[in-house]
C-alpha cells in the first residue's frame, strides 16, 4: 500500500511508539495534521495543543525528563519554528532528548522568501545535536528514525526534522519501509568505558586521602542512579550533585552533602575546595559550579566519567578520563571489584569524614520564619513535607528555583525539572505540564515566581483544556528576585527595572482560566494552603505566595570567587562590598 | 591548563587538520559554524567531494595551544555528519597550496625579474595579457608566502589562494 508523507510521518511516530505530541498547527503542517487528527480518532496518538511554540517545546521536556522516553512536538514553518527555538536551545543544553518537527514552505517556495519561510535548520544549527532537511518524500521515514536515534543514544539531546508542506501532500505516495535499526557510519557513541582508566580510577580511589564524587543530570540521562548510589556507598565518599543531578543520589542518605556551585552547601562546597581527588560522574563542570577556574578544587586529581568526550576537559582537565555511558562505566566497575576481590576500606576517609561534618555543622541553609512575612525557603520545606518529598518538581528560572533546589529534598531522579543550563523563564508551568501527562495520577508542582510565571502563563489554558490538576507554588516576591540580589550586592543597591510595579490578580487569572487561585500572605496559612490544593487531585491551584520582598539566597559565592569564599548570610556580603571598597 | 586569554595566545601553534564528512547539504556550514559560535579560528578552509561521492573531504589550518586544539577535534568527532577527523600535524604530512598571482609589469626590467622569480618558486605564468602576469605557484603555504614576498617590489594586481590541503605520508591513510 502506498502512503502519503503524512501518513508516513504518522506511522514513523506509531513506529517509535510514540502517544503523546505536543504541537501547535499553521499553514505548513495541515496535512500532517489533518494525518494527526485521524491517528487521535483511532486512539493512537495524543496531541497536546499549547498556547505557543515555546509552551509546546518545555511541555515536551517535561514529559521526557520525568520519564525515559523522548518528548516529540511539531510546529509550523516561520514564526511557528523560531517560538520553537527558545525550547529547543534549553533542551540542548540540558541534554534532553526531543524530536522537534517543523513544517517548511513547499520546495518550490523555498529561498523566495515565501510567506512564514524561515531557514529554522540554520538557525537552530548552534543549538540541535542535529537537524535535517527533509528534500524527497523516500527520506521522511529514515530521517525520522535516525532522528529519534540521535535524539535517544549518546549524550541526548534534541534533533529538528525539517519538512516541507509539499512532501506531505499526498500528490506523491510510497510504500512506508521502516528500517529495522539505523546504521550511521558517522555516528557511534561510545558507550563501554575503557577497563583500563576504570582500574586506574580504582588505583587512584584507594590512594585517596580527600575524595568526593560529584554527580551530575548524566547520571540520571543513563538511569545510572542506583549504581551511582552503590558505588558512593561501597566506598564511603562524599557526594555532592549539581543542579541538574538532584535525585541522582538519595539526599537522604548521610553521605549526601548537598548540591555544589554558586548556591550549593557550604559543606559540598568546602568539600570540592579540599579535595584531592574529584570522581566526577555525567557532569560537566559548568561555570555556576566551578566559580573561578584557577581558584578550583587546587590539590585535586579527577576522575571524569561522561558519555560525551568534548565534555571531559573542556573546563578542567581530567587525569583519567573515562568515555561512556554512565550505567555501563559504574557496572564494569563494580565487576572489577568482584573479579580482582577488592575491599573498599570503608574507615579510610574517616578523617576526611570528620572535616566534611564540621562544615555540615555550619547548618548554611538555615533561616528564621518569623510571624509577618512567609520565607520561600518555608513554603518550599513545607511543600517538601506535605508532599513527603515525592512529588515531581519543576522549577522556572531565579531565586525560587535555587530555594527549591536547597530544600526539596530529592531522593529518586526524574522527580526534578527544571532548567540548568540555558536558565530559560518561563520553563516551569509548561514543563509541569508535560510531566502531569507522563505521570497522570502523581502529584506534580510547579515551584515559580512572578517574573517567570508570567513568561508562558497562557499554558494556563493548555492546563483547562487537558484537566491537569497542577499545585503551582508562585514565590511572590514583587521583584524579579535573583537579579535584584545581584544588583544589591554588586550594583550598590540600584534596582534597575527589578520591581513589578504592576503584577495581575494572580487570583483572578487563575479563575478566568478555569482554575482555582489562593493569595496566601500570612506564614501559618502556608501548610494549610498546600494540604488543600495537593489533596484536590482534580483541578489546578495557583497558590499565590506573597513571600519576603528582598530575601537573598544563601550560601552564595559571587561570579570569580572560588569555592572556599561564600557569603552565608547578608553579614558575610555587606563586609565584602567594604573590603573591596 | 586553562589560564587567562593572554597566556592562551603565548602557546597558540599553527595545527591542520583533514576531516572527512558526509556529503550533505550543510556539512560545511556545521564545520564552520562550529568554530565561530565556540570561538575558534580559521586560517584556512577547503572543501570537495573525494572518489566516493558521498563524503566530503576537508582541511582545515587553525591555530589555538594544546587545550583548545584538543576541544576542536573533540567538538568536530562531535558533528553528527562527521565521519573521521585526522589531525596531521600529527603524522608525517605533505601540505599544499596553491596560488594565483596577478602582476602588473612596468617595464622589461620587470617583466624580466617576474619571471626570474617564478622560475626560482618553480611557479609558472599561465596568463600575460596587457602586461599583466598572472602566475600560478603551488607549495607549502610558507612558500607562497615567500614568493608574495619577493613580489611586493611589483605591482600586485591580485592574489588568490586556495588554502592548504594535506595528506599523511605512507600508510596512514584517512578512509572509512
């Protein structure tokens, strides 16, 4: 039987199971999603109207960081692609795994400057881990599937399928052939670690005096936290996350020591500084958590395990590199343990122990709710509590997002979404969103704030529309928080457009939208507030906190400082700003 | 290993490197793309299809220390659509270049001494036209410089240059 490209383009995605798509229609799409419709009529495919592109694209990050499948959406041509783009680059940078489909003007309109044509392959080069053009309808089936290959193996990451509106017409038709798997000659990530680096990295793990090991979101890309968990166990290390590590390894557990950089712990902190050996596991030493290069983890060798060997020393060079997939690397670990029957001394750092609890001891996340104004680091603890910390969490991007990352306290991976590298506001709801559709009966938070709610807050719609019954958590602080922290640490206090003068009756917007809102101002309704709205599981809550004006997120080390330099309260910065003066 | 910009530049070595690339559409804006969004430089670039009409070969000369180099051939084995990266500064290689020289003569003397000069560089003058020279030279980069050089006494009308190419002496060939 012959089929159209839209059709074919139906069947690629049944082919790689897809069930949900998130999309936005337009003009250069309509076949195939007149092709959709039919497949939702038959029950096969869910589609998930946004209320724009960039709505449609952080919804589909949601629904793939929370599970281990890719998040697949589609777009029209022009403005349809580049309000695609912001997603696109955030999933680039967190390695999310995403099948972006974009309809282009028909061939012959193409370079005519055609109405909506945009060159989106060109402009989305610096931000896929790959695109393709789509030139003749025998190409739609394979670049589909080496597009959701590449978006899945390797380090993930999102791939743009470009197609053009006369290839999905039906003018043409063929045959559909699926090839059984893909073949890229070019394409071959490594996914086995080398056994002789693993056995030095054992060498060097047992001459250890101070080591750490510090995770990263790669552990969670590979499903590689339970043997993360062991292996920080089996050797009684320290262990630290990054931001998008969270949940990589139980924060419950007592060798935890919180998440690292700009404002992690000041004991996980401390611990990089004075380590002499750093077992990094899928992360990628970023900026936000090395501070100043040259001022980094000075006594330390590093053992750097990552799926992607441009990521091992591009920002610290590493001693021993080992290139492959998380999981992998960590169980032929553990089978050379077994093979050459090695006894992690479990007493060996206990030392090192003793310097690491000391600086625990500083307790640097701790603050006082007072009886006036709600602390956000109160209403986040609080939320942690009522949801017994197993809620999913998705974050935007500033303060709240840092407030959520100190005091939620992950214990399983995939239960934190949010945006690390690009720091894309506006992330959170419509992340949320996604993950509500992955995980229909668990509870799903959205912890944001007033600045950022507002940058995709008519996904409000797309939440009446699918019945998600979201708990949105806005830490309503009047100001776009985090860079007003900066301007009074660093800009002697000139607050340069940081207040909203004029924000909405979040209330009120939550009603129009179909939803139920609740201001909350008063720190002893904080509890009450998030018990009613998480134990409705049928309709959405927009609870409004109004928090603290000109709270600051501590611990905080300033961009340049190195890890041993940390303000921990507003004491610590205003004696720094003296000094420099 | 990674200190300031300043220091950067002291190490920055000349470095060439071949990679071979499917033949797509694109192939070579991802390439040079690639090292303008991460800041890298490029000497020189060329680009054609090779006896298998699916792959692309390149050379491409940059300069950058240790570090960056290293960052550069990881990010191109990086490119999806590359297929094999060789740095051949490496290996034993042979580089080449060619040039177009375009002289304008004054006088017989000068005609003279133009060809002259040529004749040294092994170049050869494939157009005279009006007392215009134009010569062909090829060589290592180093020698069509050398020979721009003995010409700055003449009238340069215009000069064109292909960029370098080069390829592994013996058996260590850069093939699928």
């Amino acid at each position: 039987m012959k089929l159209s490209g839209a059709e074919i383009f139906i069947e690629c995605l049944k082919a790689e199971k897809v069930d949900t798509i998130f999309g936005y229609p337009g003009g250069a799409v309509l076949f195939l999603y007149d092709e959709l419709y039919k497949a939702e009529e038959r029950g096969e495919i869910r589609h998930i109207l946004a209320r724009h592109e960039q709505g449609a694209v952080h919804g589909a990050e949601g629904y793939a960081k929370s599970t281990d499948k890719p998040g697949v959406c589609i777009v029209t041509s022009g403005p349809g692609a580049t309000n695609a783009v912001t997603g696109i680059a955030d999933a680039y940078m967190d390695s999310v795994p995403l099948v972006v489909i974009t309809g282009q003007v028909p061939r012959a309109l193409i370079g005519n400057d055609s109405f909506q044509e945009i060159d989106i392959v060109g402009i989305t080069r610096p931000c896929v881990k790959h695109n393709f053009l789509v030139t003749k309808i025998e190409d739609i089936a394979p670049t589909m599937q080496k597009a959701f290959h590449i978006a899945m193996s390797g380090r993930p990451g999102p791939v743009l399928v470009d197609i053009p509106k006369d290839l999905t017409s039906g003018v043409d038709k063929i045959a559909f052939d699926y090839p059984k798997d893909v073949k890229m000659r070019s394409y071959q990530p490594t996914v086995k670690g080398n056994k002789r680096q693993i056995k030095t990295a054992l060498t060097m793990i047992a001459k250890a005096k101070k080591p750490i090991l510090y995770a990263g979101g790669g552990v969670i890309s590979s499903k590689g936290s339970k043997e993360l968990t062991e292996f920080g166990q089996a050797f009684n290390l320290p262990v630290t996350t990054t931001l998008m590590g969270l949940g990589a390894y139980p924060s419950n557990d007592k060798q935890y020591v919180g998440m690292l950089g700009m404002h992690g712990t000041y004991e996980a902190n401390k611990a990089m500084h004075h380590a002499d050996l750093i077992i990094a596991v899928g992360a990628r030493f970023d900026d936000r958590v090395t501070g100043d290069l040259d001022k980094f983890s000075p006594d330390a060798k590093v053992i750097h395990i990552d799926i992607d060997p441009a990521s091992i020393s591009k920002n610290v060079k590493a001693h021993n590199p080992i290139v492959g997939d998380i999981k992998e690397v960590l169980q032929s670990l553990f089978t050379i343990i077994k093979e050459q029957k090695i006894k992690p001394d479990k007493s060996a750092y206990d030392a090192w122990w003793k310097e690491v609890r000391s600086w625990q001891s500083v307790d640097c996340l701790k603050y006082e709710q007072d009886e006036k104004h709600i602390k956000a680091q109160f209403v986040v603890e609080k939320l942690w509590e009522v949801t017994k910390g197993d809620a999913y969490v998705s974050s935007d991007v500033g303060q709240h997002q840092m407030w959520a990352a100190q005091y939620y306290k992950f214990n399983k991976p995939n239960r934190w979404v949010n945006s690390g590298g690009l720091g894309t506001m506006g992330f959170g709801l419509p992340a949320a969103m996604g993950i509500q559709l992955a995980h229909p009966d668990e509870k799903v938070a959205c912890i944001t704030g007033d600045g950022s709610i507002q940058m995709c807050i008519q996904e409000l719609g797309t939440c009446s529309q699918y019945n998600l019954p979201l708990n949105i958590i806005n830490l309503n602080n009047g100001y776009l928080g985090m860079v007003r922290q900066w301007q009074e640490f660093f800009y002697e206090e000139r607050y340069a457009m940081t207040y909203n003068k004029s924000l909405p009756d979040f209330v009120k917007l939550a009603e129009a939208y179909g939803h139920v809102g609740i201001r909350v101002d008063k720190p002893a309704d904080v509890e009450g507030a998030l018990k009613e709205a998480l134990n409705d599981t049928k309709r959405l809550y927009f609870l409004d906190f109004v928090t603290e004006p000109q709270g600051n997120v501590y611990p905080m080390i300033p961009a340049g400082y190195g890890h041993n330099d940390m303000y921990l309260n507003k004491q610590d910065a205003l004696d720094d700003m003296k000094n420099k003066k | 290993m990674f200190k300031t910009k300043a220091e950067e530049h002291i190490k920055r070595t000349r470095h060439i490197i071949s990679i071979l690339m499917e033949n797509e559409t694109g192939a070579l804006s991802r390439v040079s793309g690639l090292f303008s969004q991460r800041g890298y430089n490029i000497e020189s670039l060329t680009v054609a299809a090779t006896d298998d009409a699916t792959l692309s070969r390149m050379t491409l000369v940059t300069k950058g220390n240790e570090a960056s180099i290293e960052q550069i051939i990881k990010q191109l084995n990086k490119l999806i659509d590359v297929v094999k990266v060789m740095e051949l500064s490496d290996y034993q290689h042979i580089e080449r270049e060619i040039m177009f020289v375009k002289i304008a003569a004054t006088n017989m003397e000068s005609c003279a001494s133009i060809k002259r000069m040529a004749d040294i560089f092994r170049a050869s003058v494939i157009d005279v036209k009006n007392k215009l020279y134009t010569i062909e030279v090829t060589g290592s980069p180093d020698k069509l410089d050398g020979f721009l050089e003995t010409m700055v006494e003449h009238k340069i009308i215009e000069v064109v240059r292909s960029g370098a190419m080069g390829i592994t002496r013996g058996n260590n060939p850069l093939k699928v």
